[in-house]
C-alpha cells in the first residue's frame, strides 16, 4: 500500500471526532488547515448559489480557485456536492 493510500484509510477508520482534529494537528500547519477550511467554505458557498466574485471577495481568493470549486460540483458524481448536500441546512 502506497502512503498516500495508507493516509486516506487511517482517515477513513478515523471516527473519534477529537482524534481527528489531533490527527489534522499533528499532520498540518495551521496554514494548511485553514487552506483546506477555506476550500470547503467555498465549495459550500457556491453550492449554496453566492456568486463567484462575491466569494473572492468575501475570502479574499482567487476566481481561478473558485472556478476549480465550480467545476468540481458540476461534475457528475461529485462526492463534495453529495456530501455538502448531506449536510444540515445552514443558511
């Protein structure tokens, strides 16, 4: 088994909240965690129909970025769209 594929079962068997959140620590700077924070936001956002330049400039980021996030939620099979749409309504 390759690491990276190691890496996604150990997230995978994770399933203690407060375990991952030390795993997510331990592994990642802060700058990475609040990267991979903010591309959720995002993808959230734009699932929830904001418009992209509203984003990039609530964020502070890139339409390229956004445009990848896009992308990704338009395509069939989505797993981010399945799983922001399993999420409780926030807005």
């Amino acid at each position: 088994m390759d690491d990276l594929s190691e890496l996604i079962q150990v997230f995978a068997e994770t399933t203690e909240t407060e375990m991952m959140k030390e795993l997510f620590e331990e592994l990642f700077t802060m700058k990475e965690r609040y990267d991979f924070a903010l591309r959720w936001r995002l993808m959230k956002d734009l699932h929830h129909g904001v418009h992209q330049r509203e984003i990039a400039h609530n964020l502070g980021i890139s339409l390229c970025k956004i445009t990848r996030g896009s992308k990704i939620l338009k395509k069939d099979g989505s797993v981010c769209r399945k799983l922001i749409e399993g999420l409780p309504k926030t807005r």
